[in-house]
C-alpha cells in the first residue's frame, strides 16, 4: 500500500503530495505521519492511498510514525479545495485543519466494585467518597483495590475554557422568528436580515436544536469571542457540555480537548471565530454565521480564506443549512441569498415609551439631518428601533457637539463609538511642517500619551513624544485629531460616572475585554467609549445613548466598500441603543452629514441603503458583479518588487478580465510593495492563471527575495 503525502511546510516551492510505503501501517487519508524528507523529518497528512507508485523500490521510504488523532477525510477534501481557491498551497492549507497539538489529560478514577469486606472508620468514610478521583487517597484505595473492593482506572480529563454563565430563558418565537425558523429548517442557505434586537440568536438556538434532534452536528461562527460573550454563553446555557469552544485564547490543553470532544463526537455544537469553520463535526447539519457582515471573518494569513465563503462550500459538500445572519448584511450575501426578515425588535419587558431627555422637552423623534431647533417628530418608531439624530460638524472645532455634550450629561448609561484609537492621530512641527512617520512604514505616528510614546499602528514601532522637532529645533509641535484616548480624557472633565474605554490599547490581557463588558453591563451608570469594538453584538438593556464621534472617518478610506463599512458602523452602534423597555436614542457627529450611508443608517434603511449600494457596484463593475484578485508583492528594496509584479501582471491572460495596476502602495515594514488588481468575471479561470502566474514567479530565482500574497475576494 502506497500513501500520498503532503509534507506540511511553508515554502511555495514544493508542490506534492509524495509516495511513502504505508505497510505496517493503519492510514487512511486525515491520517498525520511523521516522514523522511531530504534531510529533515516532517509532519505530513495523506491525501491518498494507491496501490502503485513510480517511485523506484530502493527509493521508497515509509513513515516513521502516525498520530493517533486524524483529520476527518472532508476537511481534507475542504482544505484541497481552499488550496486552490486561495492560490494557496495544499500545506498551508491543510495545516490550517490538522489537530492542535497537544494529548489527553488523564487521572486516576476509584469505583466501588460492590464486594464487602471488613473495613476501618476511615476505609468506610473513603468508599463513601466513591466513586471519584483517586487523589492523595491513592495509596489507601490501592490496598482496597488489591481485596477487589474497589476499581482504579485511568480516566481523561476534560480541561474546561473558563466562560461566562448565563441563565438559559427560553422564549415563545414571535411570528416572524417562527417564520424564519421554518424556512430554516426547510433545508438550504438563508439570510437571516433582522434589525438589531429582533430575536436573532433565539432562531439560531431553535434551528441548532432542531439540528441535534436530527442526529446532526452544529458549528456556529462568530466574529471574535472575547466580543461575543452573549452569544457563546447563550449557546451553553442552552445546550450545555454538547457545546465545544474553538479559539485562540484557550490554553494549549483546553484547545486540544475542545477539539478531541469534536472528533469524538462527545460534543455536537462548535462555536467560535473564523477557524471554527474547521471544526471536526461529523455529520454536519446545520452552519450558522453571525454577524455576517463582519470583516474578522477574513483570515489575514496565507491561505486569505473567508469563512464565510468556506461555510458556503463546507455546506454545499455537507448537505448542511447555511444561516448568515446580520442587521446590516453585505450586499454580496443579500445578492445571492435568499433573504428571511425579522423587521422589527421584539419587545421586552414593558412596551418602550418615548424617552424625555432633561435637555431636550417634548418627544424625541426621528430628526435626520435637522438642527436642534428641527421640530421633533414621531414619538417612536414602529419597528422599536431608537432615532437617530446627525450633527454636522462641518462649523465645530471641539470633538463634542454641544447637543452630543447635554445628552451624554443627560444619559445614565450609553456607549460612544470613535473609530480611532490613541490621543492624537499625527504630530507635525509648527514652524518647518515636519510630520513624524513610522521609519519602516510610510505612516504617520499616533500620540499615545498614557505610554508616553508615538506609535505605528501598522508594525508596532514606538519612540518617546518628541520634545523638540528633530528638524528645525522648533519646540512648537501640534497634536492634531483626538483619538479614543483624548476623548475619554475630555469626557472624564464632564462626567462623574465611570467611564469604560474599549480599544485595542485596552484589551491586551486575556480576559479584559468580558471582564470589562460583563462591569459596563452591570453598572448601574457609566460610559462605554471605544473603537468599533463597542458596537459588536452586544445586548445591554439600559443603554438609553448611542454617540457615534467622526461618523464619516470610514468613509475617507478609498476602497469601494467604504460605503458598507460606513453605514454597517453607525447602524450597528445604533442597535445598541434603546434596547430595554426605557427605550433610546442615538446621535452621529459628521462632516459630511449628506453622505448616503450616514442617511441610511440614520433612517436604519438597510433596503434602501443596499439597493442604492448594489446599483452602484452594478454600474462600476465591482463585487458581486466581478471577482476581484490582489496580488501583492514586497521586498526590501523597490524594484524586485516591482519586477515580480510585472512579470505576474505579463503572464495573466484571461478573457473578461481587467488587470488595474501595478500600482505601488505604501511602504510596510521595511518593505516596498506593489499591488496588481484582476477584475473579473471568469473567476474560475483567473484563479488558475493567477495561481500559475505566482506559482512560476515564485520559482524564479530573480525573485528570491520577493514575497508573494494573493488575496481572493479582498476585503
Ligand atoms: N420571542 C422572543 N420573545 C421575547 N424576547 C425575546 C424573543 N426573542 C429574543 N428575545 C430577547 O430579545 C433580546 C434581543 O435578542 P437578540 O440578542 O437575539 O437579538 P439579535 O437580533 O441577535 O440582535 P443583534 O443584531 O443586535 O445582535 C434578547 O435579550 C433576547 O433574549
Ligand atoms: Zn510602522
């Protein structure tokens, strides 16, 4: 018997799989093998068996040896098919499903077997203990074990993720969630489009239970745990130990147990980050993708794998259900989905009254675009959702509105979204004009006053504040911006509630960002400033304010999703407000208060916004109307980089394709880099070539010091 291995290393250089002799040996494809090659020793997965190899007999070598965990034969299917849709490499990718490393934990476990015999005080007190662990009681049971009273074995432990516990509530589904599920359960994929706060996750939880009773397994993906407690928590509240935690914060142990519970069929539902869509699940039933519109979904590594695009064809090649759900879907997904609406918020509690704010007498109403003078209209919505408010600060030196100021004054508990971290984004020397950028990058430094330093956000290279420029000698050195860290300074001066930042300078430690979550939602009053981190999922009741400062800082990126991203920001944030029975509302400072996308999230007209939204890519022949490649090149000087480029750029020939550049972009840690586009709507075939095109270039000496990334529907 023959294996076909491929050996797990990173070069592009190599492409297998290899033949090994496989006798002696129980493989079958999954199976893990240690093996000779070259010189060094390798792990490496079988893809196949044979019977034949052209490999000369004196040249065949077998394993030395395999793991007794293996991967389940369809992610190695799943990860081939990745290899090539990603332009990967069949190592990469299948070392992307490979168990984690790591064995069983195992213990010493005492059972009465039912023989009687004469016993001490002691000896009696013990075997009422039992059954149990053996623990500092081993040497007593092993004597008890030697008259057969007692049976010792060794038994696996289970290291357990530590996690938030949460009471599971039950709901009735409101017609609309019943809908939904129905068509769910029917069979195929769905776009679960709900309004924030429509009972989402209940129809996931009811669709995952109805999974189970059929015999099938679950995975559930969300966007980052640490941000999605509820979500997680509400799934083990359901369902209890069925339900596996995968992710990166677990401890080598937890991880391989989690996943060895998976593999074992012990535990049925997987929940966790993009690479949960790996989960080892037999029998898969159902995939459920929250928060779909989330851009964590895309891996940043070699193979760049969107999950989402992974559990479409993990579906496909499962049979499984596919529920993306969102507030604010892509319009990829709502193009080719077929849509399910939850369209408005399910009360809870008491029906929600128009709030009063002390500044502000009469109803608050859906004011867009008005002034404060505006006349106030609706006292509330149908659909339960907050109104929103846009203040133009196109006339504003300050980073608050005064209306933004009385509010938050005005407000017990509210959330304040600034999508930029740090306490000024650049400084510059008043008299020469000399702006301090990152030496590897071309990127201005961020003040991070707290650190004392500037920092580049993009490598992580720090210095002290200048004092001095280094220039001209000039002591005059302006901050400009505020970042997260400037605003929760000001908002301190204003405020005597706590005040909670959430951003990424914040949320270092493991553990700090639900600690810090699971203290807002419990605190009787306080503030929640952060990054685009405070307007994730989260479900706190009480928040009667959502702010959202520099509403239109996403929109000054040039990247046609500039507008998705916008409006899926603000009307997330929005959903965080007004939740509970006292109702909210929710203001959006700009300086561009015309900006569609801020319309439209201020009105939450996601309809309105994704049909103006997919006409606009129609007419400009961006996704989903065409697939959309970035090859990417870098080197530590400018022209190898440019020379790969323009040698992948000569190879690519595709009908109904566009190639947009090579164009050079910024310089990122220490490396020059260039960039080429394939628009295109030969997908398939402009995969291939680009894949050929990278794969040749790769090989060629000339660009030894050339590296390559190729990035399938770039995000
Ligand atoms: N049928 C129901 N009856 C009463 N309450 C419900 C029902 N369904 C869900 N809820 C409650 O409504 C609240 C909002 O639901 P959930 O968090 O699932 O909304 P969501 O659509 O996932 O929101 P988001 O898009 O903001 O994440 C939760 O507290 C949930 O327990
Ligand atoms: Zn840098």
């Amino acid at each position: 018997m023959i294996a076909r291995v491929e050996p797990l290393t990173t070069t592009r250089r190599l492409s297998g799989p290899f033949d090994y002799a496989a006798d002696g040996f129980t493989l079958q494809p999954g199976s893990i093998v240690r093996i000779p090659f070259g010189h060094q020793q390798l792990d490496g997965v079988v893809v196949g068996l044979a019977d034949t190899t052209d490999v000369p007999p004196e040249k065949l070598v077998a394993p030395t040896s395999a793991r007794e965990d293996t991967v389940p034969a369809d992610l190695v299917d799943l990860a081939l098919w990745m290899a090539e849709e990603y332009c990967s490499t069949p190592a990469r990718a299948l070392s992307i499903v490979t168990p984690p490393p790591g064995k069983a934990k195992t213990s010493l476990w005492a059972e009465p077997t039912g023989e009687t015999g004469k016993l001490t005080a002691k000896q009696e007190e013990l075997l009422q203990r039992l059954p149990g662990p053996t623990g500092k009681d081993l040497p007593a049971l092993r004597r008890l074990e030697a008259r057969g009273l007692v049976a010792i074995s060794e038994r696996s432990e289970r290291r357990t993720p530590r996690t938030n516990v949460t009471a599971d509530t039950q709901h009735d589904l409101t017609p609309a969630q019943q809908q939904a599920l129905d068509a769910i359960d029917a069979g195929g994929s769905h776009l679960l489009h709900g309004v924030t706060g429509s009972g989402k996750t209940e129809v996931y939880l009811r669709a995952a239970e109805a999974a189970l009773a059929r015999g099938e397994g679950v995975i559930v993906l969300v966007p980052e745990i640490a941000l999605t407690p509820q979500t997680v928590a509400r799934f083990q509240a359901r369902f209890g130990d069925t339900v596996a935690l995968l992710h990166s914060a677990l401890s080598e142990g937890e991880r391989y147990d989690e996943w060895r519970r998976l593999r074992t069929g012990e535990a049925r539902i997987a929940v966790g980050p993009r690479s949960a869509v790996f989960a080892p699940i037999e029998n898969l039933g159902l995939i459920v993708l929250d928060e779909e519109h989330d851009a964590s979904y895309k891996q940043d590594g070699d193979p760049r794998y969107d999950a989402r695009h992974v559990a479409a064809y993990r579906a496909y090649q499962s049979g499984a259900r596919l529920v993306a759900g969102s507030a604010t879907p892509r319009p990829e997904t709502v193009h080719t989905m077929q849509s399910l609406r939850l369209p408005a918020r399910v009360e809870t509690g008491a029906p929600r009254k128009p709030l009063v704010f002390a500044d502000e007498p009469g109803a608050p109403g859906v004011i867009v675009g008005g002034s404060r003078s505006a006349p106030a209209l609706t006292a509330r919505r149908p659909d339960g959702l907050p109104p929103v408010r846009i203040l133009d600060m196109r006339e504003s030196h300050h980073a608050l509105h005064p209306e933004t100021h009385r509010a938050i004054l005005a407000s017990r508990k509210s959330i304040v979204l600034l999508n930029r971290r740090g306490w000024s984004n650049f400084l510059s020397c008043k008299s020469c004009g000399k702006a301090w950028e990152c030496p590897r990058c071309d990127v201005a430094l961020v003040l991070h006053r707290a650190q004392h330093e500037i920092a580049c956000h993009h490598c992580g290279h720090k210095e002290a504040v200048p004092k001095r420029c280094d220039a001209c000698g000039s002591l005059a050195v302006a901050r400009h911006g505020a970042g997260t860290e400037r605003v929760e300074a000001e908002l301190r001066q204003l405020l005597d509630v706590p005040i909670f930042r959430l951003d990424a300078d914040t949320s270092g430690a493991k553990d700090a960002v639900p600690e810090l979550l699971a203290r807002f939602l419990a605190a009787p009053a306080g503030l929640l400033l952060g990054t685009q981190m405070v307007a994730k999922g989260h479900d706190f009741p009480d928040v009667t304010l959502g702010v959202v400062l520099d509403a239109d800082s996403t929109l000054r990126f040039p990247d046609f999703r500039a507008e998705e991203r916008t409006f899926a920001l603000i009307a997330q944030l929005a959903g965080r407000a007004g939740r509970g029975p006292k109702g909210g509302r929710v203001l959006v400072q700009t300086r561009s208060p015309d900006a569609p996308s801020i319309l439209a999230a201020a009105n939450h007209d996601s309809e309105g916004f994704l049909r103006e939204e997919l006409a606009r890519r129609k007419a400009h022949d961006y996704p989903p109307f065409a697939d959309l490649i970035r090859v990417v090149t870098s080197a530590t000087a400018p022209e190898p980089a440019r020379a790969a480029v323009v040698a992948i750029a000569e190879q690519i020939k595709v009908p109904n394709t566009d190639l947009l550049g090579p164009a050079p972009l910024f310089r990122l840690r220490d490396r020059d880099r260039y960039q080429l586009v394939l628009k295109t709507h030969e997908r398939g075939a402009a995969i291939h070539a680009t894949g050929e095109a990278v794969a040749a270039a790769a090989r060629d000496k000339a660009f030894k010091e050339v590296n390559f990334s190729v990035d399938v529907d770039p995000v």
